[in-house]
C-alpha cells in the first residue's frame, strides 16, 4: 500500500516536468530565417566537411550560434531551430 507522501512526491514530479512539448518547425525556420541566415546560407548547412554528425552536435552547434550572435534564445526556441536545421538539411533520427 502506498502512503500520502508517495503520491505527493509522484505529483510534484510530475508538475515539475510539465507537458511534454512538440518542437515547432514553424518559429525555428522564422528564428533561422531572422537570425541564421545573416551568416549562414543553405550551402553552410551541406558543405561536404560538416562537423555536425548528430542531432546532439546540431543543438549544441545552434547554442553556440545563437550565443554569438548575441541571441538569448530559449532552449524550446533553440530546439525549434535544431529540428527545423535537421529537418531541412541534415536528416538525423
């Protein structure tokens, strides 16, 4: 049998975590478009010597961008950006 306390804890973990968000392919290619594209054209994103090799790489990448560009970018907006990159250009699963 559980206790009171068991559910409680199980509650604020579970209201901590909040809903699951879907990444918005929309504002990731306006954000892209807006802030990107001032440095990076589409033939940056499909050189032959990419360094990004994974979905992990392409988020950390789009963090390092965003931060140069003098951006301060959500981590939903950077993975908006993130997924709108992969799913344009680099495919990864």
């Amino acid at each position: 049998m559980h206790s009171a306390r068991t559910y409680t804890a199980l509650l604020v973990a579970l209201l901590l975590t909040g809903p699951a968000t879907a990444v918005d392919l929309a504002k990731g290619k306006a954000l892209h478009d807006s802030i990107c594209k001032t440095c990076h054209q589409s033939d940056y994103y499909t050189r032959k010597n990419s360094i990004i090799h994974s979905g992990a790489a392409l988020n950390k990448q789009v963090t390092n961008c965003q931060q140069g560009a003098g951006e301060h970018w959500s981590a939903t907006q950077i993975e908006d950006v993130a997924a709108y990159l992969n799913a344009t250009y680099y495919k990864f699963k």
